[in-house]
C-alpha cells in the first residue's frame, strides 16, 4: 500500500512517518505490513486512554513531586550527580506530561522554577514526609 494511509476505517486514518530504532523495527518487521498499523493503534490506545487525560495523569503528577522534592533534596546536600539524575528521569516523563496536557511551563521540574514564600515552606515539609518515605 502507498503512503495513502489505511482505508477509511473508524474516524479515518493519517499517514505518519517515524524513526526507530533497531530492535523496534526488527520487532515491527515480525508483523505483516497490512497489520502492523493496527497493531501500533491497539498498543497506544491504553496508554492514551489513562494519560489523554486519565487517572494515570494524577499518578504522574505525583512523580512530578517526588521527583522535584529528591532534586531538591540532593542539591541542598549538593549531591548534583543525584540531582542531574533525578533531573533526567523527569525530563524522560515530558511525552506522557504532553499527553496529560500538563504543560512544562506549569513544572518546576522542567521549568527549574522554585517557588518561594508560603508556599515553599509548606512543599518543604511536604518533601521531607516523601524523602522519610523514600530512605
């Protein structure tokens, strides 16, 4: 079939062109060509329906904070080889945030925004109650 796209079927198909990696392609090559974009399509559909947005968005939100609280953590015990790292974990969540509508503005995570006042204080305690449950 040509790059037309699937016939129309459900609320209509669209073209899409992706790079993968080795072993994605080795794994899509196992699938027939007529089947592989159903097979994709059936793949995605749980992970849309729990995060676009779902009950899986709030679950992520959660991981936002306890990420934010073991950045903060570890650079004021100046760990930045923990922080970087931590750091890296929550930039590799961004996808699942997109599909969550949560924009990276709004997350100190990804932003590196800290909020002051009140409200640090408060998200202080709050991450020393997460880090005792973490250690």
């Amino acid at each position: 079939m040509s790059l037309g796209g699937r016939p129309k079927e459900e609320e209509g198909h669209t073209p899409k062109r992706v790079s993968l990696d080795q072993e994605a392609c080795k794994g899509l090559e196992k699938i027939s060509i007529g089947e592989r974009s159903k097979f994709i399509e059936k793949a995605l559909r749980p992970l849309l329906k729990q995060l676009d947005p779902g009950e899986s968005c709030k679950f992520l939100g959660l991981l936002d904070r306890v990420l934010d609280c073991g950045i903060s953590s570890a650079l004021s015990k100046q760990d930045y080889e923990k922080a970087t790292t931590l750091a890296t974990v929550a930039d590799s969540l961004a996808p699942f945030r997109n599909l969550c509508r949560v924009s990276d503005e709004n997350n100190s995570v990804q932003s590196g925004k800290r909020e002051l006042g009140p409200i640090e204080r408060h998200k202080n305690v709050s991450c020393r109650r997460i880090m005792d449950l973490l250690e």
